[in-house]
C-alpha cells in the first residue's frame, strides 16, 4: 500500500543535482577554430568517448551502456534503487523501453522543471557529470579552458531558460590557476554562484595551496592556487568540491601514485563507488581543518558534495583532538579548532537515504544541505527525504533549513515555492517493475538467505546473480529447506 502522500509548506534547493554533459557543448558552444584542439583533449559522441586523444573513457552517452539503461539519467520521478535492480534482471532492454527510462531532464532545461515538480524540488544548483571524472586529466592547458568556458557559456543559456528555478555551477579549467581565476570572475559576472574542484591529484598537482612537496621518488612543488582561493574569496562565489569514484581513464588497478585515496578500493578488488566519495572528502577536509588554510582564506566559502554525511561529527571531533595535540608542528598558523572553521566557512550535502544524517540533525541544523543526485542512479526524490526525517522526529524548521534553507543562503538565492504536494502514481508501460509481483520480488531479493528455497524454485537467484545453491544459502543461514 502506498504512503499518504507528503506535503510541505517550505521551497526545496537541491544542492546536487546533474546534468549529462550535453553534446551541444562540443557541437555549438567550442568555438569552431578550437574544435580540432579539443577533439585532441576531450572529445566525445553518444557512443564514445575520448581523453588526451588516445585513451578510451566514459562520457555518458546512452550507446555506451546498451543494451541497459543509462545509469546517469536512470533516477528521475518515482525511481528508486529496487525497481533500478529489477531493470538490471531485464536486460537487453529494447531501445524503446531504454528510451522510456532516459529522463530528458538530464538535458533538456523545460523536461528538468517537469520532473522537479514531481519530485518536490522547487531549485537545483546543476553540476555536470562526466566532465567531473575526465577533466581532471586533461593534459592541454588551452583546450582545457576552451572546454570549461563552453560548457560554462552552455549552462548560462540552459538555466536561463528558467531562471528562477535552475542554477548552474561553473568548471573551472586547474591546469592554469590564472585561468582558473579568470574564470570564477566571468562566471560570477554571469550570475553563477559557485565553481567546481575536485579533490584529487590526477595530474601531479593536488588542488591546495600550502607551499608543500609531495613526497616520493620525484618530490615536486604541489601547484599553487593562492590566487584561485583568493578570486573565491573576492568574488563571494562558493567552492564546491565534489568527489567522485576513483576510476582512472586509461588504466587498470595496479601499482603506482594514487590519484584518488579512493584507489585503495580498486586495488582491493573493490568497486571504488563503496568509498571513494568518502574517502576523497575526509583526505581534503583533513588537511584542510588540519593546516589552517580556512584561517588562511577565511572569507572562503565551501560546499562538500557527494560524499555521504554523516561521518562528519565525529570526523570534527578527531580533527579537534589533533589539533590540539600537534599544535607546534602545523606550518600554517590557526587560530580556530577544524569544527569551529567548519561551522563558520562550510556546509555539506547529504542524501535522502541518510538516515543517521537525520537523526543527528541538531550537528547538522545549520551545516546539512539535501541533494537528490539526480538523475544518477542512487538519486532520490525530495518527498522521500521529508518522509524519512519525519519519521526520526526532525523540527520542521529545521527540515526547511536542511531541504533548502542553508544552501540558499550558502549560495545568496531567494527562496521560491512552486510545489507543495507529493503527485499520485505515474501511469508506467506494462512492461514497467510494478504492481504485487513485483513487490514480491523485491522481498525475496531484500533477503536471499531467508527466501533461498523460493529463488531457486523460480529462478530469480540467476536473475539477481547469485552463484550459490538454495541448501548453500540455507547453510549459511542456519536455516533447513
């Protein structure tokens, strides 16, 4: 039986949310005199994708994940991740039922608005997808910036189509820290009001500024991006460092410098989307709070996106502990413990499954900004994150700071309600995961252990991928069929 539907009184930003990095961007925005340039650079078709050239990587086209769905536009209204497991078993999807599953408001402006209703999100800051993974390992300083300014100038027009609504985040192009900040300056004249890092070190050159050497076999001066830091704090816009999963264009887990801490996970024979997000925020964050660079650019403001939450408590409180105790040996002077930095410059987003965020919301009253991250495929609706913080007794008000209220004022946007009640059922094909079979799949599968005689009996055990017997499953699970 389905939930009452949710209804709520309070606008809705979503933090982080994505766009599938249109080809409009190659096609119309890279200036025709610079498309041999970037075609060398990053270069990429639906089908297709290019870095540097000569490495093959993922640019999220829709041919490149047939004959399945595309995971980037997969969790738009009333998706969730069972039905996602259930599409999974059916595959090859014909074309049309992968087009069914395409959401268009992974790339069209007025599609987007559609899907925001029904998900109760009245303004999204957008952020693009592939770019984030690939960019970083650009080797061209030149095409790198032809790149962000395009894209850059296509999510201008993009928003403007609806502009009380949409919110772009700008690119910036790291390879040059003085194009980096130029950039931030036209991108704040344009009206953006946060620019993208990620905290990785894909090309030797990890995004901070402390006047550090890496150490290793080849020590080397860590780039210097005092005056990037320094446009984010003149400017006012946000810096939103946004991880991602530790996948290396070109290159296969193996021995060698990480580019990621989220690495770890592959070479471990782990899919590095476990832990990667995590694990690329606490190593930045780390030494961030630890180094005193928030006392060093303390008009700096900055969004951690993507990266779970609710480690974050007690991840203050250690940062806290050493602090203190390593006080004499910190390069940089400080004057203010990492929770207190954090607190003042910072805030995080979390996602609607995070319960524990929830039910630790006086530490995130004013610090907590919700994220659908949709449309990729573990992305959720705004009603599901109300819904679940009700349920652990969260204030309203503080509901309206954490679905809206912080990062609007992070960001400096007006608040504006265009929905305020969760939309009935859609109508779904026949062929759609729905109605009691469905929902009784979706038991079995929550508990293959329990339910192992009935997988065997009907064949969902292959479905889903278990290679283990039903009296296997039984024998692990104490229990006798």
């Amino acid at each position: 039986m389905d939930p009452d539907p949710v209804t709520k009184e309070f606008a809705v930003f979503d933090c982080d949310a994505h766009v599938n990095d249109p080809l409009a961007i190659w096609d119309r925005y890279v200036p025709s005199t610079k498309r041999d340039l970037v075609r060398r650079t990053y270069w990429r078709s639906d089908n297709e994708a290019w870095l540097n050239g000569t490495t093959r990587a993922r640019g999220g086209g829709n041919g490149e994940f047939a004959p399945s769905y595309n995971p980037i536009c997969i969790a738009g209204p009333q998706m969730n991740k069972t039905i996602m497991r259930k599409l999974m078993s059916m595959a090859p999807l014909t074309a049309e039922q992968r087009a069914y599953l395409h959401h268009d408001g992974a790339v069209d402006a007025h599609a987007r608005i559609r899907e925001m209703n029904l998900m109760g999100i009245d303004q999204v800051l957008v952020i693009p997808t592939s770019f984030i993974q690939n960019l970083p390992f650009a080797e061209d300083a030149d095409a790198v910036t032809v790149l962000c300014q395009a894209y850059n100038n296509w999510c201008r027009d993009w928003c403007g189509e609806v502009p009380d609504r949409l919110f772009g985040a700008a690119l910036l192009p790291l390879n040059r820290p003085e194009d980096a900040a130029a950039e931030i300056e036209r991108t704040a004249d344009l009206g953006f009001r946060v620019a993208l890092m990620r905290p990785v070190d894909a090309r030797g050159a990890y995004p901070n500024d402390l006047g550090l050497t890496a150490s290793g076999p080849t020590p080397r001066r860590l780039t210097s991006l005092d005056s990037v830091f320094r446009t984010f704090e003149e400017t006012g816009m946000v810096l939103g460092m946004h991880t991602f999963p530790a996948m290396r264009p070109g290159r296969t887990a193996g021995p060698g410098l990480l580019f990621s801490p989220g690495e770890l996970l592959t070479y471990a024979e782990t899919d590095s989307q476990t832990l990667s997000f995590v694990f690329e925020m606490q190593a930045w964050l780390a030494q961030v709070l630890l180094s005193g660079f928030l006392d060093r650019y303390p008009r700096l403001k900055m969004a951690a996106f993507e990266s779970n939450s609710q480690w974050l408590p007690q991840f203050l409180q250690s940062c806290d502990r050493l602090f203190k105790l390593y006080t004499r040996e910190r390069a940089v002077p400080a004057s203010r413990l990492p929770s207190e930095a954090f607190a003042e410059q910072c805030v995080i987003s979390f996602e609607s499954d995070e319960l524990p965020t929830m039910r630790q919301w006086r530490s995130f009253a004013s610090l907590g900004i919700w994220a659908s991250d949709c449309y990729h495929h573990d992305g959720a609706d705004a009603w599901s994150a109300i819904r679940a913080m009700r349920a652990v007794g969260v204030p309203e008000s503080v509901q309206a700071d954490l679905m809206g209220g912080n990062a609007r004022r992070m960001y400096g946007i007006d608040g504006s309600c265009f929905v305020t009640e969760e939309s009935g059922p859609i109508e779904r094909p026949d062929w759609f995961p729905q109605g009691l079979e469905f929902e009784r799949w979706a038991q079995l599968v929550a508990d293959p252990r329990r339910h192992a005689s009935e997988l065997a009996e009907t064949g969902i055990g292959r479905q889903i991928g278990l290679s283990v017997s039903a009296n296997d499953l039984a024998d692990r699970s104490g229990a006798r069929y």
